[in-house]
C-alpha cells in the first residue's frame, strides 16, 4: 500500500489510512472484507445482524427454526466467529469494527458480544444511540462511533453523551441522498434536503465543536454516501473531514462476503436502476430494482393501505426489529420481511433478493477488483488497467 498524502485517521491511539468500510447486512460485510480492509491499516467493519447464514452448522440448526431464543443465540455465536475470522486477516492491522442497528431488538446483545469478543470499535446507527455508552461499560478500549446525518442530531448526541463523561472517538454523517440502505431521514422526501449536504454538515458540526468547548479533542468526522474518487476525497479533507467511509464499493470488491451475482447486480446497476422505498424498518431504504423489488414497489400502495387494523406475526417468529412495518400493520412503512429478502441477496437470489445499493456511480464503474487497488485509487488517484 502506498503511503496515503492525507494526515492519518487516528481512533484510540492507533494512526490509520481515512479509509472506512462501511457496515452492510444481511451478511454483506463480514470477516473476509472487514479483515482485508483492516489488513491495509484501514477500518473495516462488519454487519452485525443475521451473521449465522454465513455458518452452514448454524443455520442447520436453526435454519428452520422458529425458537427465538436459538436463533439470537446462534446470532451471537457467529459474530463472535466473524470477528475473530476477520482479526487473524488484519494481523493486527487497522480496526475491526462492528456496525449495530439501533433498530434491531438485539442491539445490545450485538454490543455486549462484539465488546467481549475483541471487537476494537461499535459503529451504530438506524436511530439515536443514546445509550451506547452505558452498553459499553467496563470496555473502554473500545471507540464509539455514532452514524448521523445533521447537524442538530449530531448536538442533539454530544449533549446526551457529554452528561455521562463521554464523547464520540469518530462521527460518521451519513448523506441520505447518496447513501445504500437504511437512510438517516425520517421520512422519503426528506433525503434530499441541503441540511444533509456534507457542505453544510461539516462546517457546522465543527462549529459546534468550538461552541461547545470540545473542539480540542479533535473527534473525526467521517462523511459517507457517494464518494466515488480521489477528487472526492480531498475536498471532503480539506472541508474538515478526517476520513471517508463507502459501501457499495466495498460490497462488490473480489473480497466481499457476498455471492459473486451479489457484486454483477450492484456493480452492473445504472441510475435508473437505483430506487428508494421505505423500509419495513420505518426508515427510507435505497436499492436496485430487481425482480423482486419491482414487483413489491407495483404493489407497495396497495399493501400499506391494507395493513392498517390487521394482525400478523414475525414471519420468522424472530421479530429482528424493534418496529417492523409488516409485524405491527404500520401503513406507513414497509410490507415485507426484511430479513427474508436480505439474506436472499447475499446467496445471489437475483429473483427473490433485495440488494441495498448506494446512489452514486461506484469507482471502477461495473468491474469487480480487490480491495487492495480501491484504497489505493482512493488514497493517490491511481487507478488500475483492466484487462
């Protein structure tokens, strides 16, 4: 790896190139790609949610099953295994990161694992982490590090947190209109307010920093969503950032966790291809339309205004999210199982899998490289010669 022109990442001691993986589930995002990120002194980070279906012994045991308790447990046990995997790839390198949706009932099981099995950072988003801090008591070597979007939930946290002695080691602010997957706007015709735009988020939130009397501790601010090149990530550096995290990239790189036809459909996806929706989760969710997706999106009106009085279960007699719009026959969100459509996309189900995607054109355009030439375009703008 080329020594990086930018000034280094630092998170709890440890200087790092400001290269972020970001956290991508069902499954998108695990050892393999976490490790080989951290390898090249980076961040890499692995998707906490459903990690069993990369273990055939677990799923074996509770592919099928309809027992709550086995499956969180099975959960917990993978992600352990993941962390470990992804440690002896890194060899000491970088930071292995778990990302924790606030939105899933077992966050803080998520959190309470991933702290005892070694994991050097918890990135959290899907909602406000206010109690991130408590959850990882008596762990702190551990960074924490919040994933918001505005200037006024950013303050709104450090208020929170600086009440229990406690700051962010790094901030990710998470551009809504660019970003893949869950996005940090409450409602779909919020993603493309100038409020979000890293332009006006940046500055601001440093200016914060100085009203608040915290601008010496120099908490990094790593903007996400739709950095694409070099180019890119000089401005957002000069602008005050001390690093930058993507997804989509990361997710079709030779390295992924993912199913190869997985990586073709992100990789080979065109702007008219990449729709929002909202989530069953409650949030606003970006994707490729692929079949499935297609046909849920000419049916979505309709089934939301069919949910409002019904009673359902947990399809999976799991109930994964805290609030899930199919479960609780909220009209206003999202009417499936996201659960079911996830882990289909990461076994390269191109006819039954929803496939989170970000917004922008990724870097090396439709070809699937290492992760090893990614960061090294990003760091000095060298690209590679496909053959």
């Amino acid at each position: 790896m080329s020594t990086s022109p930018f000034p280094p990442l630092k998170i709890k001691g440890k200087s790092l190139v400001p290269i972020v993986q970001g956290g991508m589930g069902v499954g998108i995002s695990a050892h393999r790609l976490a490790g080989t990120v951290a390898s090249l002194n980076g961040v890499g980070t692995i998707a906490s949610v459903d990690l069993r279906r990369h273990h055939p012994d677990l799923m074996a045991e509770t592919g099928r099953s309809r027992n709550r308790e086995a499956i969180e447990k099975a959960n917990l046990i993978a992600l352990d295994r993941e962390i470990k995997m992804a440690q002896d790839i890194a060899q000491g390198q970088g930071v292995i990161a778990v990302n924790v949706m606030r939105a899933v009932t077992q966050y803080q099981d998520y959190v309470r694992q991933s702290c005892q099995s070694g994991a050097d950072a918890i990135v959290m988003g899907a909602g406000l982490p206010l109690d991130l801090p408590e959850l990882t008591d008596g762990y702190p070597d551990v960074a924490l590090v919040p994933i918001l979007s505005d200037v006024r939930g950013i303050v709104l946290l450090l208020k929170k947190w600086m009440r229990k002695n406690r700051l962010p080691d790094a901030i990710v602010i998470e551009h809504p209109k660019y970003a893949g997957g869950h996005l940090g706007a409450a409602k779909k015709e919020d993603v493309d307010d100038p409020r979000f735009d890293f332009e006006v988020v940046i500055p601001g939130v440093l200016q914060a920093f100085e009203e608040m009397g915290i601008a010496s501790e120099k908490i990094p601010l790593i903007p996400a969503g739709g950095i694409n090149s070099h180019e890119r990530v000089r401005e957002l550096i000069d602008l005050g950032a001390s690093a930058v995290q993507l997804g989509s990239a990361f997710a079709v790189a030779e390295e992924g966790d993912a199913d190869i036809e997985f990586k073709k459909v992100l990789a080979g996806a065109k702007d008219k291809d990449v729709v929002d929706f909202m989530s069953c989760a409650g949030l606003p969710a970006r994707a490729v339309k692929t079949p499935w997706l297609e046909k849920y999106l000419n049916r979505e009106e309709k089934l939301m205004a069919a949910a409002a009085g019904k009673e359902h279960k947990c399809t999976l007699a799991w109930d994964c999210l805290l609030q899930c719009g199919l479960r609780d026959s909220n009209p206003k969100h999202g009417q499936f199982c996201i659960d079911n459509q996830l882990a289909a996309a990461v076994t390269g189900d191109v006819q039954k899998g929803l496939f989170f995607r970000g917004a922008s054109s990724l870097p090396f355009g439709s070809a699937i490289r290492p992760v090893k030439e990614l960061v090294h375009y990003l760091l000095t703008g060298e690209k590679p010669v496909f053959t």
